[in-house]
C-alpha cells in the first residue's frame, strides 16, 4: 500500500524543509493509514480531513519518537489520535442477528 496523505502534508506537520528523510516519512505515512484502517476496521479514505489528521499526528508522532527506551512516559498513540477515530470505529458486539 502507498499513503494517500501527501508527503508535503507530513513534512509541513513536522517543519521540516529538507529532503534527508523522504523514505522513512512515507513509510511512517503508510504505517499511519494501515493503523488506522485495522483500529477503525475499515479502510482509509483519502480526503477525509479527520482521518488525514490522525494520520498525520500518528506519523509524525512515531517519526519523532523512534526510541523504544526513554526517561519519559511514552505512549504508541499520541494523545487525540483515538478521540479522533472514535466515531469512524465499526462496532463489533459478537452478536449476530438470526
């Protein structure tokens, strides 16, 4: 799969201006949306502002931290990325209606 949310988008988030690390934001990208399409349980759609934007803080969130290990409390999902998705989430009950 390749990121439908744009580079440039990311690199904007991020501030950054150069082009050293192109490869791994896109690979941070394409991870977000794969996230976000197993966390919701249906795929990501392209252009939809809310999803962009979870990926977006998803991606440059795991950019920023790559460290496994540090003094600070560290989280695999910043902080609003679920608030965010919480009402693109398919509800799964295990009931099944006869």
């Amino acid at each position: 799969m390749t990121a439908t949310t744009s580079l440039s988008l990311l690199k904007s988030q991020l501030n950054l201006d150069h082009d050293l690390d192109d490869a791994l934001l896109a690979h941070k990208l394409d991870a977000a949306e794969i996230w976000i399409g197993h966390h919701t349980g249906t795929a990501f759609v392209a252009g939809n502002a809310v999803l962009t934007e979870a990926a977006l803080q998803l991606a440059a969130y795991w950019y920023e931290q790559r460290e496994t290990a540090s003094d600070v409390t560290m989280r695999p999902v910043p902080f609003g990325v679920y608030e965010l998705l919480a009402p693109y989430r398919e509800q799964v009950t295990g009931y099944v209606e006869a």
